[in-house]
C-alpha cells in the first residue's frame, strides 16, 4: 500500500520574475517600436503563460498533492510560494483539526435498552495520499465510521448499574474509559483514510423517550431506598446511644419491655419523613 510522500518544488519567485522581465520586454518593444523584442515577446509569451500555471501557494497547516496524468507525484506539506510543472494536477486538502458533532441517534445497550448517543470527534488528516485515494470522500467517510463506532460501542456497554451488572463499566459512570475505548475504536475505523483522531468523547446520553419515564422513576426509587438506608443507619445508632447514655448514667431504669417501647418511638421519630406529633402523658407512665 502506498503512502504520502513529501516533496519541496522549486521557489515560484524566479518564474514571476521571468514572466515580468518578458512581460516589460513587450512593452518596451512597443513603445521603442523595436520589431526584434516584439518579437521575442510574442514568441515566448505562450510559453510563459504556460508556465504561470504551475504557480501556487501554500497557507500553515494546508498541502497540495500533485499528481501527473494520475499518477500521484507527491505531496508538499511547507507553506510558501512554489512552481511546479504546469500539467501537473494540484489537489489542495487543510491539515487543520476539525470538529465532528454527529447527530443524536437511538441506539440498543447492552442490556437492550434504547438510548440517545451522541458524540464529537477532534481530527485531522495525516497521510494525504490515504486521504486522497484510498477513500471516496475523506471527510464523508469520517462521519459514517464515526456513527458506526458510536453504535458499537453503545451495544458493549451498559446505560447504568443495574443488580446483575453492579460491578461492569457504564457508559454514564465510566466516563473516561468509555471515552477511550470509543478513541480506539474510531481510530481504528479512519486509519484506512489517513485520518488521524486527536480526541473523542461522549457529548450526549440519555434514555430513549419511550422509555425514559419508567427509567427515571427507577433512579429516583433507587435514590429514596439509599436515603432511607443512611436514615436508618444514623436512627439505629442515635437510639442504641440513648439507651446506653441513660443506663450509665442512670437517668431513668427502664426494662425490656420498656426499652423496646423507647426504640420503637426513637425510631419512628427519626425515621419519618413528615415531622411527628408527640402525646405528653400527664399521669403515671405506669
């Protein structure tokens, strides 16, 4: 397989030169009236106009791949002003970073889930004869193996932890790893083009609309039971201290019957979610 090859033409400025001196020689032939420089003038003025057509320039981070009758001839890569010759065939291509934002499309995870995935990809061309030949249109076949990659990898990963997959990465909490592995992969598919991927990152995840309300009152269940988890947790400890506190210091001697009425009440105050109403006995607690 063939591949880019850089190549340094000759400087344009003594050709332009060459152009005005012939051109001024015209000129000067006809204002002299002098048959002998009109015509030289008139002789070489074809092939000068020839020649001013393989006069170019290059701008920082552009190239022109030169080709002769098809056959590629190279690749010049440094910004300045350059001849080549003139029947050669100049392609320009930028070698500037650029930015693509494919659109949101509905994907499946892994667990079958339907997903909205987007995703924005840094790159730019490195091999010009890659990018020029072995591919249609570069930049089309960026975009195509972009969204191919982006619908790999959505069904190798998760959307969210779910019981059975606790431990795996997802694509919404395994940021940086899903991150890497969709620059892999989209690497992998444009290397064929010559196309080099600078950066690749998830730019938008979300559950497909059909089923995003059933999925978000998931989450916020899941979120109740962790925060009732904690409560619990901080209740059986305030309570277990309360009772060791008033036996050292022997507030009050209470029996087991007692001690499971003080823990039910403790727990019920510190447990519910709306603010308790207290009854205050005034007689006996006997």
């Amino acid at each position: 397989m063939k591949t880019e090859k850089e190549v340094k033409p000759m400087s344009g400025y003594p050709i332009l030169l060459l152009a005005l001196i012939i051109l001024g020689l015209g000129i000067l032939g006809l204002v002299t009236k002098n048959v002998v420089l009109i015509a030289i003038s008139a002789i070489t003025l074809f092939a000068v106009l020839i020649a001013l057509c393989g006069l170019f320039f290059i701008s920082p981070n552009r190239a022109i791949v030169l080709t002769l009758f098809g056959e590629y001839k190279g690749t010049v890569k440094e910004n300045g002003f350059y001849w080549v010759n003139p029947f050669l065939t100049k392609k320009p291509i930028t070698l500037r970073a650029k930015n693509f934002d494919s659109t949101q499309i509905k994907v499946n995870d892994k667990l079958g889930n339907p997903i909205m995935i987007g995703a924005i990809v840094v790159w730019r061309v490195q091999d010009t004869y890659k990018a020029s030949f072995q591919v249609d249109n570069f930049e089309n076949f960026v975009q195509v193996q972009t969204e191919a990659a982006i619908r790999h990898l959505a069904g190798v990963y998760p959307y969210d932890n779910i019981e059975e997959w606790e431990h795996e990465v997802t694509l919404r909490s395994g940021v940086t790893e899903v991150n890497h592995a969709l620059e892999k992969e989209v690497e992998e598919r444009l290397k064929m083009a010559g196309i080099e991927v600078i950066e690749a990152r998830i730019s938008h995840l979300a559950y497909a609309q059909e089923i995003a309300g059933a999925m978000l009152k998931r989450q916020q269940a899941m979120a109740i039971i962790a925060a009732r988890q904690k409560i619990v947790e901080g209740a059986v400890s305030m309570v277990e201290m309360a009772i060791r506190e008033l036996s050292k210091k022997e507030v009050v001697h209470l029996d087991e019957e007692r001690k499971a009425a003080m823990v039910s009440n403790l727990m019920v105050v510190l447990c519910s979610d709306k603010d308790t109403s207290p009854v205050i006995n005034t007689g006996s607690i006997y």
